[in-house]
C-alpha cells in the first residue's frame, strides 16, 4: 500500500513540477471505514479535502505547519508538522476520539512537532 502511495507521489511530482522547496503530508484517518464522520482538517488556514478510503497526500511548502480541526470556539490545533523538502511527513488522524488525536513519530527535545 505505501509503495502505491509512493509512486503516485512521484507520478504527481513528475507530471507537475511544483516551484520553490516542497514536501509531502500524508493525512491518514483511523478507523477508515467507520460509521464516525471525519472531522473538517486545516493545514494554517486552508481546509483539507475529506480523505478518501483514510488517506490523502498533500503538496506543502517546506517549513512547519500546523494541523487543526473545529473546535468550540474555532479551530483547535492538533499538532505541528514539520514539512521537509522531497519528503513525506505521514500523520495519523485517530477520529474516534474527541477531540481528535495526532498520531505521529516525534523529533527530539518536548515539543511535539510531526516530522518525516
């Protein structure tokens, strides 16, 4: 599954060359066939398509994002990700839980930043 995911990132890439330094975000929810309704995501401030079969692969620029969802009084940020060039960063999205939860390997030191 991950090797299809890899080479349709790379079809993608290949056939449309983004400008500047970019890299990769896979979003994945779990459960991905449920009867729970996946909550509305944002990278920043741009809503993220509902995935489709769990799993969604997005083109950002290097650097550190922010991953949220609709809160009680507006977005809750559910973690930091650290977007690196040429590189998928894999977030997990564990949606029967409220609020969501980020499910992701951690760099070092405290702070909770996704990285690839």
């Amino acid at each position: 599954m991950r090797a299809l995911v890899v080479a349709s990132v790379l079809l993608a890439q290949a056939s449309c060359q983004p400008t500047g330094d970019v890299g990769y975000v896979e979003i994945r929810t779990v459960p991905a066939a449920s009867n729970v309704v996946a909550p509305s995501l944002y990278l920043d401030a741009f809503k993220v398509e509902p995935t489709k079969k769990g799993t969604t692969i997005l083109t950002q620029r290097v650097g550190t994002t922010r991953l949220a969802t609709d809160g009680a009084g507006g977005q809750l940020m559910l973690c930091e990700i650290a977007v690196k060039k040429n590189r998928i960063t894999t977030v997990t999205i564990s949606v029967l839980e409220r609020p969501p939860r980020c499910q992701c390997r951690y760099g070092n030191g405290p702070s909770r930043v996704c990285v690839s």
